[in-house]
C-alpha cells in the first residue's frame, strides 16, 4: 500500500482515493454501456450514459472538495486534481459521442470498425483501473502503462483507417457529414484522453519518490 | 487473451489474377508485408502472398512481375484461426508451421489477421494485466 502507507492515509484521504477507485469503475461501466449500446444500436440505453456522466460529475466534485478539506499534502493536490480532471473530461467525451451518436446514423460501411473502437476503448479503461489499483499498490506501472500505449496505437492505427473510408461516403449535407466527422473524432479520441491520464499517474508515482 | 483483441481488421488484398507487379505497388505503397490473395468462391479459399515470396520467387530470379500472376506464387489455403483462441495458441501454431501471421475466422469468414507483432503485443498487454480477469 505504497500511496496509503506514505500518505499515512486519514479518514479523508480514504475517502478520495476510494472515490478515485469509484469514479474509475463508473468510466469503465460507461465505456462498456457505450459499446453495447452501439452494437445493439439501442438508443434507450445510449440516453443512459448522459445519467452516467451527471454521475461522474457529482464523484468529481466530492473528490475535488474532500481535497480541499484538506485531504493529502499541499503539493500533491493540484496533481491529483488535474488528474480527476482529466478522467471527468473522459466522461465528457464519452457523453458528446453518444449525443452525436443519437443526433446521426452510423453507415454500414464504417460500423464494424467503430464497434472494434468502442471494444478498444473498454479494454483500455479496465488498463486503466489496474495501473489505477497498482499505484495504490506501490507497484512498478511501466509495464501497465506500455499496454495502455499497445491500445492507443492499435485505435490510432483504426481512426486513420476510418477517416479514410469516410472521406468515401455520400453526405446529403452539411449537418449530416458534421455529425459523423465529431461521432468518430469522438469515438476516438477517449483512449488519447485516457493516455493522458495513465500519464498523469506515472507522473504522480514519481512525484511521490 | 482472445485474438480477436489483438487482431488487424483492415486485410489489405489483391486479386488472384492480377499480377504480381500490381502486388508489388500496392506493399510498397502502403508499406506491408503481405496480401491476402482473394480466389474466387469462398474465404477459407483464399492464399497469401508476402513480400518474401515476390523477392524469393520472382525478383531474385529475374523474372518480370508482370507476366506472372498472383496465383502462381501465393500459398493456399490461408492459415485460419477462431476468433475466441486464445493469442498462446495462434503463437503456437505459427511457430509449428513457421509462418508470420494467421488469419482470424468467424465460421468461414475471414475477420482479421494476427501478426508477430500483436503476438508481442499480447505478451506484454498479458503480463501487464496480471491476475487480472478482463
């Protein structure tokens, strides 16, 4: 229990990082409700994410307040602030995608990639969690970090891939070809966010060092 | 962990009666190393053509890609996988058969291609995971 022992965790800084663990869970739950909402193309349960975001929001404010109550030394907050900040803004995204998602069709050219996207992006954010769960630990999260990398190349590789194919597709308008441009654009741009964040975690193990 | 996690969904492809030249172009171009060569009928019919065998067969012995078909020089019938092997299995059986990469199937459809690279891939993404179930 490297981050506890050395925090000496009070009863306050138990709560954040349980609330940390909790936001975490509550993204891959989201990213997993996302994908099968996309492959079953059930618009009911993609209305449910918008709950999960507003879920997200009010566990972001508790960790951020519980912060500033005081809860760690002074010169680790704004770095765990800025990370919580960083996994919100993952919710964010997840919340504008299904809104575009909603708002446009997804071609049939281009659904199976996006499926493999939304599959990609699960497994990224269980990553997540275990880097998340091994910082906590004190263990070495290089090894868990490179496999969150693995991910993000293997979407990377996939978003070239699609906005080739969809430069291929007619659009009957402006609205439409929009839509479509920012549903994938935000497809796949979470695991770039959640890179970042798996970032902010190394450089939060090392400040501890 | 599944193939399907690790594999490549987009299988660059030619025809089996183009030539090899037009094979050549389109490695070249976009820098890969092989082809699946489609034949007509069904996929578990399709071969493969790699970058090793248009060097081996055809340039180092100074023949002119363009007279020589695809289907002269690619192996057949692609090495297939399911879509739910586990990544050590298709490790395996690349090895027994010394081959650099298996094709994924969903029934006898091709799905995706797995590489030594993702092979790799999956070794660290494994470790990584630890006692993790995913």
């Amino acid at each position: 229990m490297f981050l506890e022992k050395i925090l000496s965790l009070s009863k306050k800084e138990q709560e954040v990082t349980g609330n940390m663990r909790k936001h975490i869970k509550l993204l891959c739950s989201t990213c997993d409700l996302f994908k099968t909402a996309l492959e079953k193309d059930d618009r009911n349960l993609m209305r449910n994410l918008i709950d999960l975001e507003r879920e997200s929001d009010s566990i972001r404010r508790e960790i951020i307040s519980k912060i500033y109550e005081g809860a760690f030394l002074p010169y680790l907050r704004p770095d765990l602030c800025r990370f919580v900040e960083i996994v919100d803004h993952v919710f964010d995204i997840l919340g504008d995608t299904a809104n575009y998602y909603l708002d446009g069709k997804i071609p049939e050219q281009i659904k199976g990639e996006c499926f493999r996207v939304a599959y990609l992006n699960l497994k990224i954010c269980e990553m997540f969690l275990i880097t998340f769960e091994a910082l906590l630990k004190g263990d070495d999260l290089r090894e868990k970090t490179l496999a969150i990398r693995i991910y993000e190349k293997k979407i990377d590789d996939i978003k070239f891939s699609l906005i080739k194919d969809i430069r291929k597709i007619p659009i009957s308008n402006f609205w439409e070809g929009k839509i479509l441009s920012d549903f994938i654009s935000g497809l796949t741009t979470i695991s770039d966010i959640i890179e970042d964040a798996s970032d902010y975690l190394q450089i939060i193990n090392v400040s501890m060092k | 962990m599944k193939v399907q996690e690790l594999m490549k969904t987009k299988i660059a492809s030619v025809d089996a009666d183009r030539s090899v030249y037009d094979a050549v172009e389109k490695m070249v171009d976009r820098r890969i190393r092989s082809l699946l060569v489609r034949f007509p009928g069904k996929d578990l019919n399709h071969g493969i053509i790699t970058a090793r065998d248009i060097v081996f067969k055809v340039l180092a012995k100074r023949l002119n890609p363009r007279d020589i078909k695809v289907s002269e020089i690619a192996a057949k019938p692609v090495v297939c996988f399911d879509k739910n092997a586990d990544i050590a299995e298709a490790a395996a059986l690349m090895e027994k058969k010394k081959i650099a990469r298996v094709f994924v199937c969903e029934g006898e459809k091709i799905i995706g291609v797995i590489s030594l690279i993702d092979i790799m891939a999956g070794a660290l993404i494994t470790r990584a995971r630890g006692n993790h179930v995913s």
